[in-house]
C-alpha cells in the first residue's frame, strides 16, 4: 500500500500541471514554492522510492534493499516536514 501511495503521488507530480495538482486540495499550496524541474525532481524521488519497495521482494532479487528503501523515503518524508 505505502508503495502504491508514492506511485501515484510521484506519477501525478510529473504528469499533472501545477494548477491541476494545486487544485487537488487546499494543502497542495507548497508547489507554488518550486520550479516544473524541482516538482518532476520530486515525483522522480517518489517513483524511485515506490519502485524500491516493491520490486525487491517482487522479484525475489536482494529483498535486503526493501528496508533501506523505506529508509530513503523516511529521510525524503522527514525533509519535507
């Protein structure tokens, strides 16, 4: 589910305009504080850390990197409180 979550954040953060996103919600005023580049940068981060979580134990390939990648998204959550 935390994966699915930063999926469809990051997806909307590079697919969306910056007017559409803002008018998903009242909280959404941040991204009037940065740049098309840093919004994509984010959504960027987002997909990475999403696809970090669940391809590991997907795919049965170093499932060892699913708690470093929760790790990584827990440092990027704590930097945008």
């Amino acid at each position: 589910m935390l994966a699915v979550g930063f999926a469809l954040g990051g997806a909307s953060l590079i697919l969306m305009s910056k007017d559409r996103y803002r008018a998903l919600a009242s909280t959404q005023h941040w991204v009037d504080d940065f740049s098309p580049a840093h919004r994509k940068a984010i959504g960027v981060i987002k997909l990475t850390g999403a696809a970090g979580l669940a391809l590991p134990a997907l795919v049965n390939v170093a499932p060892v990197l699913v708690p470093v990648a929760a790790t990584g998204l827990m440092l990027f959550m704590a930097g945008a409180a």
